[in-house]
C-alpha cells in the first residue's frame, strides 16, 4: 500500500550466501517500517540457529503515503455496468459497518469509489451468510486468483444516493500491480485476473532490486573477479 493502492501484505526473504561481505547493506537492529512489529516478534521467537544467522537489510525510506485508487480507475471502462437490482442486493448483503461507510461516502458530497469483496461470514447463530465487504480508504483488497464470482473484485461509485458498480477491469487489475498500459494482458478475463492475483507487485520488487539485489549480485560479481 505504499507503492500502490492495493492492500497486499506480503513477506520478501532475502537470503544471501555467508560468504559474501555484507557491509554497509545492514543494520545493526530494526529501523525501517518494513522491520515491522509482527517481524520482530517472530525474530525474537526464533531459534538460536535462526538469529545468529539474521540480518536486518539497510533500506531507504519508502513512499510515505497511501496512493490514491482513483490514480488508476479507468475513464471510460469497458466494464458492465451492473442492474440496479444486483447493485442493491450488494447492498443487502452489507453488515452494519459496511453499511456505516456506505452512508458516510453518501455524505461526502462528492463521488466516492470503494471496493467490495464477497466473503462468507459468520452470523449472531453461526451460521455462514454470505456478505459484500465494501471498503472506501482509497485502497483496493489483495487481488486473488479468480475460483470464482466471489473472488472477484468490484467497484462501487458513490455519490449522493446515486450508486453504480462495476468489476475491477482487466487493466486496471495490471496498474494495481503495477504493469504499465504497454504490458500485453491476457485477452480472457479470468487470465488477466490471474496474472494480478498470483504476481508480485512491480514497484516493490523494483525497490527491492536498486535496494538489495543489484548491489548484492555487484559484491557476488566482484568476488568471482578477485
């Protein structure tokens, strides 16, 4: 979410053969947003083994804020428009804090683009029900793989009492990772979704590589030389 207007937590490891000079890429305890609580807490759970064997990368700092979904919506999407009978049964199958934020983007005064996921929930008796998660912190959710209509992304425009919904379209899913307009996406839409859903996103890899990869793979190169 740093890099891209996508909610996707993942976990980079990075490992380094103990013969390679590592000075100046670490440092000596974690200082970084990305040397994160729940990191540290497995860290100190380790094994002896495991933190003798530990490094903490030096990084430089990462964009600071969330970026902007709206950044990457296209303006004239080839996308369906759904009925308004299947947009308010969305809405039907919203719990009472995504109903919360469904009236709060109403009163914004403006048009306010959330995302909504399908899940199947627990209620009051236990029993799983299906319901539409709407989100509308400028973020989209993680993009899965597609098993399904469930695992498909959508789109909800707010403004006023005006409501309109879409599915997330096979470009935009590539700018959500990151993919300029000149990447080819498969033709079929569950392909293209999959391409989103099992990648990695391009920006965090790329700050990974200028950070780590390159200047590693440089000592590598210069110990082969010498």
């Amino acid at each position: 979410r740093r890099f891209l207007p996508q909610s996707r937590p993942r976990l980079f490891v990075i490992c380094v053969r103990n013969n390679i000079d590592l000075s100046g890429l670490t440092v000596p305890k974690p200082s970084h947003v990305f040397h994160g609580k729940r990191l540290q807490k497995f860290y100190s759970g380790a094994s002896r083994s495991v933190r003798s064997d530990w490094v903490w990368w030096k990084l430089a700092d990462a964009p600071a804020a969330d970026q902007a979904l709206d950044t990457v919506l296209e303006r004239r999407s080839s996308m369906p428009w759904f009925s308004d009978a299947d947009t308010e049964r969305l809405i039907s199958l919203m719990s009472a804090p995504s109903l919360e934020r469904l009236r709060t983007a109403r009163q914004a005064g403006r048009t306010v683009v959330g995302t909504i996921y399908k899940r199947g929930r627990p209620d009051a008796q236990g029993n799983v029900r299906q319901r539409a998660e709407l989100r509308t912190d400028g973020l989209a959710g993680c993009l899965r793989t597609p098993a399904g209509g469930a695992s498909r992304q959508i789109l909800m425009f707010i403004k006023g009492k005006q409501t309109k919904a879409r599915l997330v379209s096979s470009r935009e899913v590539a700018r959500l990772m990151g993919l300029p307009d000149s990447y080819s996406m498969p033709e079929t839409y569950n392909n293209a979704y999959r391409v989103a859903g099992d990648g990695v996103a391009v920006p965090v890899v790329g700050y990974l590589d200028e950070m780590l990869f390159a200047p590693i793979l440089q000592r590598r190169s210069l110990e082969a030389v010498a």
